[in-house]
C-alpha cells in the first residue's frame, strides 16, 4: 500500500523555500488537504482570486521585491491561463511557481497514462510551453518542492509541481 | 470627452516620482514619453492583466503609490480583477481606466456594451470604497488631487479619445531590459537613490 501524501509536508516545504503568499483559486484535489490548512495559517497570506491568469501576474509583481508565491491551481484552471504562463512565465522567464491539482488523476498511474484527456495532456501542454515540471504523488516526492522554488526564483525561471493525489489533510 | 495625451500630462503632474505606473498599450506608449521613468511597469504580458500584476506590486510594495493606467478592452478581459482587489483592499493601488470604447490595439473595433458599460458602478459592486468619473480635462485637473490623496484602493473612468499620435514600439512593452531597470529602481529606498 502507498504512504500517505500528506498536505502538513508540502505546506511545511513550501514554508521552508520562503513562500510567503498562495495565490488559488480552489481545486478539489487539494481542497482538503492544502487550500483549507492554509487558508487558517498566519504565515501564509492566502489571495483567493476569480480566475487563474490573475494569479500569474500577482506572483509576477510580487516577484519585483522578492516576495515567493505560489499559484495554487487545478488542471482546468492552468489550461485557463496558458496565455498569461506562456508570456509572463516562460517568455518572460519570471519565477512563477505553479502547483497544479490533476483533478481525476488516478492515484497508482503517471499523469500521462490518465484514462482522462485532461489529466494525460497537462505534461505535454507544459513540454510545450518549455515549462519545467515535477510530479508530486508520494511522501519521497515531496523532497522535490523546496528545490524547485528555489532554483525558480534563483534562475530566474518558471515551474509546476503536479500533485498526482489528494494529500491528506 | 478628453484626449488622452492631455490626460495623461495632467496625471504625470500630480504623481510622485517614487509612484509605480503600469500602463497598457497605447497609453503605454504614450506614458513612456509623458514621464520617462525606470518605475514604469510595462512589461504585463498578456492583454487585461496589468491590474493583477499592479496588485502584485501594491502587495510587494506597500509604501509606494501603484497607479495603474488601464484600457476598457483589457479591464473587461480580466473583470474579476477588480473583486480579487477590492477583496485586498490595497491603500495604495490607484486603478485609472482611458474607457473610449474600443479595441484601439487591434484595430478599433467597438468593445461589447461600447458606451452603455458603468464601469464605476461596476468598481463600486466589485466593493471598490471609491470610484470617480472623468470626462473634462478641467475637472480632471481639479480632482485629481484629491483622489491621490484619498486612500485606495480607486477606481478612475477617464472617458478619452486619441489626441496626439505616439510611435508604438511593441518591443518596450516586452523588454527584458526595461524589467531589469524596474526592479533596480524600485527597490532602491528613497534614502539610497541618487
């Protein structure tokens, strides 16, 4: 049986990269287990905002003083703001960090052998994009984020942590 | 009804030089030549997102005035925006829109609901606190004061039409250079700048 993936160890990572500010609209594969943990936590400044491209050029502005955010999204919502990723994250090479719910996913199998067209194109739309990406669906995995946000806003570049699973709250 | 190019002048003498700006298209243009300034943000990308990332800024940048200077075409593709910032009512966000009722980028198509749109009203049911409307230089002149000295966030309708034509050169509103310059130059502190 898989271990649990736990929501306190990706808001525990995220904290640790310097991420002060999570910019979401609400995605059901980490309502649960992330959107509402954060959204009762002082260190973290929760913006909910109407839709997702909105939360791009948020991260790009506050990127201006160094301030690390993260845009909390669902697949629907990243296919939503592919223009303004496309422009302010990949031409503009800016540190917008995108973690980004696979709604459907199943839990066992890679995203790009999803039974749900949704879920199996996330990774090519992002290869596309020449947007870096990392999957997040086990505890081990977990170990990726605090690197990725790093290099991010060092670099600077864009990246998406997929999470594969519900993380548990 | 206003020209913009006089507006914008009007605008340019009542700000400060520590405020951020963040023009979109052709008042982009025509800004860049009003008030040459490293704290003009023009680089927002994407058609609409100027007042997102303008909220950025405000967030980012809690002791410098953040005006941004929207098109009506751009507000009405990114709507929600005003919600999202009146939800974070930033005191320092200043949302001025040029409304002349068309796609002036992209040929000058008339916008959807081109002259029957409130876009104050529709600032103030967003729960902007403040939403003031211009179509008179001269009052423009008068109040403008007066709503930079009043805590944001507001929003300001200038109702304009083209005056003087500006050299639209797209690639300063790409320009990496022009990123670079903004971030230096806003996070010198007032005490540090030369």
């Amino acid at each position: 049986m898989t271990e649990a993936l736990l929501g306190s160890a990706i808001i525990g990572a995220l904290k640790h990269s310097g991420v002060g500010y999570v910019l979401a609209v609400p995605d059901i594969t980490t309502s649960d287990g992330l959107l509402w943990p954060i959204s009762r936590d002082p260190e973290l400044k929760l913006v909910r905002v109407c839709k997702e491209d909105e939360a791009v050029s948020i991260a790009a502005g506050l990127s201006f003083a160094d301030r690390r955010a993260l845009v909390l999204i669902q697949n629907t919502g990243f296919f939503d703001s592919i223009n303004a990723l496309r422009v302010i994250a990949c031409e503009y090479q800016l540190p917008i960090c995108c973690m980004i719910g696979l709604q459907g996913k199943e839990p066992e199998v890679q995203p790009e052998a999803s039974a749900r067209y949704g879920v199996r194109i996330v990774p090519p739309l992002l290869d596309a994009l020449g947007m870096e990406y990392h999957l997040v669906q086990t505890p081990g995995q977990v170990a990726v984020i605090g690197p990725a946000i790093e290099a991010a806003y060092i670099t600077p570049k864009p990246v998406a942590l997929l999470i594969g699973r519900s993380p548990l709250p | 009804m206003m020209k913009r190019d006089q507006c914008l002048k009007i605008l340019a003498r009542g700000i400060g030089e520590d405020d951020i700006v963040v023009p979109v298209y052709q008042a982009a243009f025509e800004w860049m030549l009003i008030r040459p300034s490293d704290l003009n943000y023009v680089t927002t990308g994407a058609m609409g997102q100027a007042s997102s990332h303008a909220l950025g800024l405000a967030l980012a940048f809690p002791g410098r005035r953040v005006l941004v200077i929207d098109g009506d075409g751009s507000l009405l593709m990114n709507l929600g925006a005003l919600i999202t910032c009146a939800e974070q009512n930033p005191p320092n966000l200043y949302h001025f829109l040029g409304n002349n009722g068309v796609y002036e980028a992209n040929g000058s198509h008339p916008l959807p609901g081109a002259g029957k749109t409130d876009f104050c009203a529709l600032a103030r049911a967003a729960g902007f606190p403040a939403a003031h409307r211009f179509a008179d230089l001269g009052d423009f002149e008068a109040g403008l004061p007066a709503v930079l000295q009043a805590p944001g966030p507001v929003f300001v309708d200038l109702h304009v039409k083209q005056g003087e034509s500006y050299p639209q050169d797209y690639t300063q509103l790409h320009s990496a250079e022009r990123r670079a310059r903004f971030k230096q130059a806003v996070n010198l502190t007032a005490a540090a700048r030369p």
